[in-house]
C-alpha cells in the first residue's frame, strides 16, 4: 500500500508505505550493493541481513524537497520494537519489506548513513505497553533505493 501526497507550498513529495517486515544490517556489509537508474538497486547473494522483529506494521516516508537547485531526500522509517538493540558504534543500514514483497534499502556503504533515535517507555500500569519506538532517519541525495527482483 502507498499513499502519495503533493505539497505544493513547500515544493515537497511525500510518499508512505506500510511495512510489514524490517531487517538490518552494517553499511560496512553493503559493498557490493549495485544501484542503477533512479533509485534502484540489486543486492548481492552473499549480503545477509538480521532480521528485527516487529510489533504491527511499520511506516517507510520518503519526503524530497529541493535545497539550492539541488534534489534532496529524507528517509524516515518508524517501528515498535520490544527486542531490537541498536549498535550504536556502528552505522547500520536497513531493508523495509511491503506486504506486497517490494523492499527499498535505506542506507548505504558510504556516508551519509541512516541515524537512529528511540523512544522507550516505561509504563506505570502492567497492562500499557512497554514496546520501544524506533525512528530511522536517513538524508542524501538519493531515495531509499527499491530492491530490484
């Protein structure tokens, strides 16, 4: 499922997909990621991604905005986790699945590299929930790229 959204006022794209799986895996892994055209790219057999288990579906935005005559992308993905640990020492990338099995990378082996924050609560009821909220964030001049089949 996809939801596009103009922004006129701003010069802005926004496009939504809902998420249904979510792997990662260190940048330094992805040297052999071959991209090609606009936003595509082909993973190698031998690039193993750890998956993360999720809680519900996740939500993969990509805005692009222009900045000085020059296209730029922001690549927000947000999950709920209550086991996923990130590495903080090392910058990692990320592959989002669509229930319709189309997946984009987020991230690359070079800079810049994705950024995570969480939000983690604990709750004063047993009953709330207690899961962590992740946001992924990563900026560049290229889109998340599609995962060619």
């Amino acid at each position: 499922m996809e939801i596009t959204e103009l922004t006129k006022t701003n010069n802005t794209m926004r496009v939504i997909h809902i998420i249904k799986e979510i792997s990662c895996i260190p940048c330094r892994e992805l040297a052999g990621v071959r991209t090609f055209g606009p936003g595509m790219a082909i993973l190698p057999g031998f690039v193993e991604f750890t998956k993360i288990n999720i809680f519900g579906h996740a939500k993969l935005e990509v805005n692009d905005s222009f900045e000085d005559k020059i296209r730029k992308y922001e690549t927000q993905l947000t999950f709920r986790s209550a086991c996923f640990k990130h590495e903080a020492d090392e910058p990692m990338a990320y592959l989002a699945t669509s229930p319709e099995g189309e997946s984009w990378l987020i991230g690359m082996q070079h800079p810049p590299y994705p950024v995570a924050t969480f939000s983690e609560i604990h709750p004063d009821e047993p009953a709330a929930s207690s899961l962590t909220t992740f946001k992924i964030v990563w900026k560049s001049d290229h889109r998340a790229a599609k995962i060619a089949n």
